[in-house]
C-alpha cells in the first residue's frame, strides 16, 4: 500500500506530533508498505528529497512564516501529483494546509485519514485570535472532508471542542507509536558518571522549552522538593535554544535556570541509547503541561517502559497513562503545590508504583500502531466506515493491570 503521510514539520524538527509520524511511518515501511512524507523544508538547509529508514520524504521550501504556521506556494502542485500517486492520504493535525489534501482525497477517491494530535492555542493578542480562527476553520472542513478521524484516547476526544464533534461518528482511538533504543549498562552507567548523578534523586523532564509545557510550574515547585529531598536533581531532556515562536518564553525563565543551575541541568535534545539511558537515570518524570497543546505525552510511556513512575497534570489525554497504569501521580494543572507534594510522595514511596514494564512497552509497540491504521485504512477501501469511538483492547489490559496491582497491596 502507497501512503503519503502529510505534517508541517517532520523530523529532524522534535515534537510529540514529529516522533509519532516517524515511528509510525517506520513501522509501516518494515510492514511492506510504501511510505512518503509531504512536509516543510522549515530549514533551508535540509534536503528538499530525502529517505529516512526507507521512508520518503518531500519536503517544500517556505516562503513566509506566521508564528509557528508556514506559508509554501510549492505545495498545492506536489499535493496533487503525491496524491495521485497513493492509495491513502493520512493527515496529521493542527495542520493549515489539510483542508486542501482531504478534498483532494475525496476529489481522487482516495480514503483520508486525519489525526488529530492536539489543540491549537496561541498566546493572547488580536492577530493571533484571528490567526486561531482561520486555523479552526480549515480543520472543521479537514474534517468534515475526512473519512475518518484518529486520536489516541476518548478521554480527549470528549474533551475536545474539535474532536467531540466525531465521537460515534468516524472517531477511531488508536495507540501511540512509542519505542526507545536499547541502552547497555555501560552506556547508562556512562551517562550517570557524565552528569555525576551518583545516589541524589533524579527528577526528569522530556519536553521542548515551549510555554504550554508549563516548565516555570516544576521550577516553582523546587523549594518544596528541595525541603523534603535537598539533593534533588531535575534533568530536563529536550531542545531549549532557539525554538521558533518560544523566544520571549525562554528569556523569561532564564533568571530561574540561573538561579536552580545547581538543580537543574538542561541537556538538549538526547537521541538513541543516550534517551534511553535519560530515562533509565530518573526516579520520576514530571508532566506539567497547562493546556490541551498536549493531548497524551508520549515521553510517559517511554518513562514507564523504563521503570520510571509519573508526575502527570490533569489534563484530559495526559491524565490516561498514569489513570490506566496506576504508575503514579496525577496532579492539577498549573498547581505548583500540587506537583511538589507528588513528587515528593513518588520519591518516598517510588517502589509502590512499578507496575509491568513488558506489558505497557507491548501495548504501545509502532508495530501494533502501524496495524491498528492499517486496519482502517483497508476498510475505507473496502468502502466501509470504521467507527471504534471505544477504547482499544490495549488500554483494557492496561487497567487490568492496575486493578490487580492495586489489589495486590497491603491494606493500611
């Protein structure tokens, strides 16, 4: 099967949305299927054709930028001629140009497919409003135009102002694609002695410094943490320099970087066995996200693969990992009271909260993700309309999971 994958920014550009097309694209492409992205060159430097593991890419120069939005005149003549050329369009938003691939789709008799990863929310401001509802428009009429509508959990779905407008209708839940390179001992150990780590309590975060991630949250709750363990480190994993639309953010939490510098390490974007040994380095990971930006985490689950338990704000989609596994803590949004007491308690109690590392890695496999759209792409092409607004099989054996655990424990 020929499948043209459509996102604004595609690797090497890092963000939950990038990662999860490019698991899922590798995985269809070790599947036998037939892989190409259509993307932004959103630097001039990259190639505009490349193949990544077998995975096409197609990537269109800019030509104007709108906060983090792209303007690319080349793109309409090499949608139609990448359309015509496959058996499925599958679209991923908050994307400006899917209105114009689904209606080719449908002009084609090609079955379309759109992800809906999260809400768009810009900063505050005239423009930006206006900017929001031109943005809301086209993914109305993406998705109108869609055969059908993926997201990762119901739990977001019907929370979601976009996306509750398809529950019973054309919404499918499909899992997450999520793996990690294998790390050996060594390379971990080399990892710990690199950042001295040695027996303080490592804190993690694994998140671009972008301002829906609500990084000033964690860092407002150090004190507390450090009253309680005051050799606490946090390590944060992810891009912090030069993020496109995030300067003003940066700058503003600068001071505190520099005042925490001695608990708090900024590592930068950590690829291969090096994330992997991040995470094996962690006794918890901290999601303080403020807003419906983030719809899951997916760095959750590659934490709790590795044995890591969960810190996780309240937010409909990035409360499911810990609600499903019971592998920690949820805690109100923006509460920076809130998030120290849970971490606090993790650290304490940090054994209580392991659950089957085996099972939870299987349940999130790209490879079972790659099948689950294959599943809906084959049956639009049969001419029937998936509708599975229920949640997976997966997350069922997850809860069990957690239901058996927390049977399991002695009563106090």
């Amino acid at each position: 099967m020929k499948i043209l994958e459509v996102l604004t920014y595609y690797r090497p550009w890092v963000s939950g949305l990038t990662i999860y097309v490019e698991r899922l694209s590798k995985a269809l492409v070790q599947q036998g299927h037939e892989v190409t992205v259509l993307t932004s060159q959103y630097d001039p430097d990259l190639p505009r054709y490349d193949v990544l593991e077998g995975v096409k890419v197609v990537r269109i120069p800019v030509a104007l930028r709108i906060s983090k939005g792209v303007i690319m005149p080349d793109f309409g003549p090499m949608a139609w001629k990448l359309s015509r050329n496959a058996d499925v369009i599958h679209l991923h938003l908050p994307q400006f140009d899917a209105p114009g691939l689904a209606l080719r789709g449908r002009l084609l008799r090609k079955p379309v497919v759109l992800t809906y990863h999260c809400d768009l929310q810009l900063p505050d401001g005239l423009f930006n409003k206006m900017v929001d509802r031109v943005v809301q428009a086209q993914n109305n009429m993406a998705g109108r135009l869609a055969n059908a509508v993926a997201t990762y959990t119901r739990d977001y779905a019907t929370h979601s102002p976009y996306l509750s407008k398809f529950v019973d209708k054309k919404l499918v839940i499909i899992p997450p694609p999520i793996s990690l390179a294998p790390a050996t001992d060594e390379v971990v150990q080399g990892f710990r002695d690199k950042h001295s780590l040695g027996s303080r309590p490592v804190i993690g975060i694994s998140a671009r410094l972008a301002a829906e991630k609500g990084v000033e949250v964690l860092l407002m709750a150090l004190p507390r943490i450090l009253q309680a363990h005051p050799d606490a480190l946090v390590l944060h994993a992810g891009p912090y320099k030069n993020i496109i639309g995030e300067e003003s953010y940066a700058a503003r939490l600068a001071p505190l970087f520099e005042q925490y510098k001695a608990q708090y390490k900024l590592l930068g974007t950590l690829n291969g066995d090096e994330l992997t040994a991040f995470y094996r380095s962690l006794d918890v990971l901290c999601i303080c996200s403020l807003n419906s930006t983030e719809s899951f985490g997916l760095v959750q689950i590659e934490a709790m693969r590795n044995g890591v338990p969960v810190a996780a704000c309240n937010l409909p989609g990035v409360r499911q990992p810990v609600t499903m596994t019971g592998m920690g803590e949820v805690t109100a949004v923006g509460d920076a009271e809130a998030l120290a007491d849970a971490l606090i308690r993790i650290l304490d109690h940090r054994r209580s909260y392991i659950r089957d590392t085996d099972l939870i890695a299987h349940s999130f496999d790209p490879m079972q993700t790659a099948t689950e759209y294959v599943r809906v792409f084959e049956a639009l092409q049969r001419g029937e309309r998936p509708s599975q607004s229920a949640e997976p099989p997966a997350y069922d054996r997850l809860r069990a999971m957690r239901d058996a655990a927390t049977q399991s424990e002695p009563q106090s």
